[in-house]
C-alpha cells in the first residue's frame, strides 16, 4: 500500500499546477463528504444564530477579523 502511495504521489507531483489544484480540490472534497455529520450544519446553524443574536443584544462584543486572525495564528505557533 505505501509503495502504491508513493508511486500515486510522484505521479501526482508531475502534474501541471491547474491539475494538482484541480486533483487537491477533489481529494479535500471527498474528505469533507466522508466526515460530514448529518446534523452539523444544522447545529452549527444554530450556534451562529445565538452568537449573532448576543452580539445583537450587547451579551458578547465582536472583534475585527484582522485582529481575530493574529491570535489564530499566533496560537498555532
């Protein structure tokens, strides 16, 4: 199985960008169809209504994206 891997993988590498982009599009999709709770999407449709409703309300305060990101990125190092 690794020995086909590999070969898959090189062959792969050999690919012109638009088709390496084309093929990780596909394979990230594929990932995402595999994993997909049913249920996800509702609930997370229901989370962002009650975030977006405290925020309404004065309950929570949003921050600017940039700033959101910085700290994001800053955790992962």
């Amino acid at each position: 199985m690794r020995a086909m891997l590999k070969k898959l993988e090189d062959e792969a590498m050999r690919l012109p960008a638009r088709s390496r982009a084309r093929l990780a599009e596909r394979l990230l999709a594929s990932l995402d169809e595999e994993s997909t709770d049913p249920d996800a999407e509702r609930l997370w449709s229901v989370e962002a209504e009650r975030r977006a409703q405290e925020i309404a309300s004065g309950r929570a305060k949003g921050i600017p994206a940039g700033k959101a990101l910085t700290k994001a990125r800053a955790a992962l190092r």
